[in-house]
C-alpha cells in the first residue's frame, strides 16, 4: 500500500484539523470491512459487462507499468512539504480509476478536485496507452507549503493535460459550456451532500450517450451532523435511472439501466 503515514504524522494533523481526523477515523473503520478481492470482483465484473473489455487484463497491465514505482518515490517525498494533506486516493481507487480510462477509451475527461494529482497521473496514464485523449482539471490550488496540482503526474504525461485554477462553481459550467460534450466526469472535490450534488447534475448534460460519470468518495461520510446520511452518488444514479457501480471509494455510473 502507498498511503502508509506515519503515527506523528497522523497525530499532528488530527490536532490541526480535528473534526477532519474524527471523520476520516470514522471513515476508515467504515472501509476495513469491506473485502478488497471482493470490491476488486465487482468493478471488474461491471467493466467487463459494460465496456466489453477483460477488466482483469487491464488492471494487471496497470500493475505491471511504471506508474506503481513512480508513486511510490513521489509518496516518500511528500514529507518534505509540511503542510501536505492527509487523504491521497488509495491504489486500488486509483486502478479502479485508471481501469475506467482504459475501459471507457475517452476522448474528453473533465475532473474535479486534483489536490496533488494522484487520480490525475493515474488518468493520464491510461489515456497514454489508449493512445488518445485530453484530460482537463478543475482545482482551487495548493498553498505555498503543499506539494504542486502536478506533484504525482510525471512530466511525460502532461502534453495531455489542462489544468485550470480556480473556483469550480464558476469554471465547471464555464468550461462544459465551452467542449460542449464530454465522454467522462470524474468528480473528487468538495465532499458535501450538495456539492457533490450540484457537480454530477452540472455535469451529467454533458456526458456523451455512451460516456460516464464517476466519483471518488461515494462511502464517505458527507456530514458529521448525519453519519448515516445516504450518499449523493448513489442518490443521483437511482433518480436518473442509471447503471452503476460502487467499488470500495469509486463510483462509477453509465445511463445503460441496470
């Protein structure tokens, strides 16, 4: 596992944001019931159906790349930035990821929430061995003592990337407006009940009939207010009457009725 943090690490940032540490606490105890060759069976079996594609293969090929060995230099590196953000998207969401791109063999990508850009190297690198495709990326921006947007996206991959800084509620609709269609939402950023909300119906016009929408954080808890609050993402697809999937963190829906 790359997300491995050491003990003072963990306890340092828990005294700096507190209510942040109780809800990761809470969401991590949520998560270590669930089997990972089991979550792993499930994605593959909804890619495989959907796409028509041995998603088995694709995950093994991600492990068998360089991405693996480049993630993991990069996450020993985090320590020289004091101020680093506990959360990174753990490997198998980032396979779950990568297996969609692979899968999907998109075009056009939108994503929001880009932190150090986990989600995103591991996006890129699916779009470099489909051989095509342009991933753009809505975030806010890190502060001067975080890692950069691009901190875990090799510089090979970047030639396919668009990265815009700033406030998603006003360059989300902006930016869809402007492609027109789009083949993929991922969404990764604010993860409250209603902006999680407000994005996938934002950007749900947009998705091609044969496109896809996914979200990271689809088992987390929205508010600490309502623990056993339902999540958005499965919310939006019963409303919309779409096929999806959940797969440990990763949500991913089709309009193909389940």
């Amino acid at each position: 596992m790359i997300n491995s943090i050491p003990t003072a690490t963990l306890l340092m940032k828990a005294g700096r944001h507190p209510l942040r540490a109780v809800r990761r606490l809470m969401e991590t105890a949520r998560l270590s019931r669930l089997s990972n060759p089991r979550e792993r069976e499930v994605a593959e079996r909804f890619l495989s159906d959907v796409f028509h594609v041995d998603a088995r293969a694709i995950v093994e090929e991600c492990r068998r790349s360089e991405v693996g060995a480049w993630m993991q230099r990069r996450h020993a590196e985090l320590e020289e930035f004091p101020g680093y953000r506990l959360g990174s998207t753990p490997t198998f969401d980032l396979e779950t990821i990568y297996s969609l791109v692979r899968a999907l063999r998109p075009t056009v990508i939108v994503e929001t929430g880009v932190c150090y850009g986990a989600s995103s190297a591991y996006i890129l690198e699916a779009l470099r061995d489909n051989g095509h495709g342009v991933l753009y990326s809505i975030d806010l921006g890190n502060t001067p003592d975080e890692p950069p947007n691009d901190f875990f996206v090799r510089p090979a991959l970047k030639d396919a990337w668009r990265l815009i800084i700033g406030d998603v509620r006003q360059e989300l609709p902006r930016l869809l407006a402007q492609l027109g269609q789009i083949d993929l939402f991922h969404h990764d950023s604010l993860h409250t009940y209603e902006h999680m909300t407000w994005e996938y119906e934002t950007a749900f016009p947009y998705v091609a009939p044969n496109g896809a929408l996914s979200s990271h954080d689809v088992r987390i808890i929205t508010s600490l207010s309502n623990p056993f609050q339902r999540n958005p993402f499965s919310a939006f697809c019963e409303r919309h009457n779409l096929r999806s999937v959940e797969a440990r963190n990763v949500g991913i829906a089709t309009r193909g009725k389940n």
